[in-house]
C-alpha cells in the first residue's frame, strides 16, 4: 500500500503565487485591464452610470410602493431603457466580452484544481453553462450526482 504524504504547505503557498503570477501575465488580464480602462475614459458612458444611479434612487424609491406609484411605469421604464442604452456602448460592450474570457480562465483553473482532488468538488462561475458542464449540481437533488442508491 502507498503512504500518503502531505504537502508542504509553504511550497503548495509559493506554488500559488507562481500561479497567480503567470493568470496576472496573461493575455486574457491584459486585454481585461485595456478594456476597463477603456470604459473608464469613455465620458458617454461615465456620464450614463452616473444618470443611471440617479435613476436607480427614484426606481428605489418608486419601488416602496410598486405599480401603486403614480410614476412607477414611468422610472422603469426609464431604468430599463438606460440599462439597456449602456449595455449597447462599445466600450461597455468590450469590457463584458473581457470580462467574460478573464472568467473563463478563472474558471478553467479552478476547475482543473478542483478535479485534481475530487470530481465532486464544486467550482462556482458566473457562467450557468459551466457550472452545469462541471460535475452535476452537488446538491444530491434530482440530477441525483451524489445520491447513493441502494
């Protein structure tokens, strides 16, 4: 039978920073920090944020009193139609699609950590697609991933 070792936990630290130093070179954190900053200098869209968060307080308070409030149609409408404005800016668009590779790859390395240990292991995403790709929902519900029949 073949004895267990534990890790070094000082090389398994060292190991990570390696790790997280070659994530922080990479293509995909490179092109992520260009598209925020990006977004960050574009004034149509910090001048959109800044009316959106004005909007966002009058939907708040509109939202107190739901479809009862005189101005409820109105502000939603209003908050949707310049969510929506935002979301269609290009450097908006940029940001996401940056966004959404950096996560990727996030995932990518916790997914191929957390199946070196077990394939059970859940590795949160902000993809839905991932995670239902990855190993089942680990809930035991009725996908039945870790229930035992007996």
């Amino acid at each position: 039978m073949e004895s267990l070792q534990t890790a070094d936990v000082t090389a398994l630290i060292m190991e990570s920073y390696e790790l997280s130093t070659m994530i922080n070179q990479s293509r995909e954190v490179s092109e992520y920090l260009q598209a925020k900053q990006a977004m960050e200098e574009d004034a149509e869209v910090q001048r959109l944020l800044s009316l959106f968060e004005k909007k966002k307080e009058q939907y708040e308070d509109v939202q107190r009193f739901g479809k009862y409030h005189p101005d409820f149609n109105h502000i939603s409408k209003e908050v949707r139609e310049l969510k929506r404005t935002i979301e269609l800016m290009d450097s908006v668009q940029a940001f996401k699609r940056a966004e959404e590779r950096l996560d990727e790859l996030l995932y990518q390395v916790s997914r191929t950590i957390a199946d070196a240990v077990s394939e059970t292991i859940k590795v949160p995403s902000n993809n839905p697609f991932l995670e239902a790709k990855s190993s089942g929902c680990g809930t035991g519900g009725s996908c039945g991933c870790s229930v035992k029949k007996h």
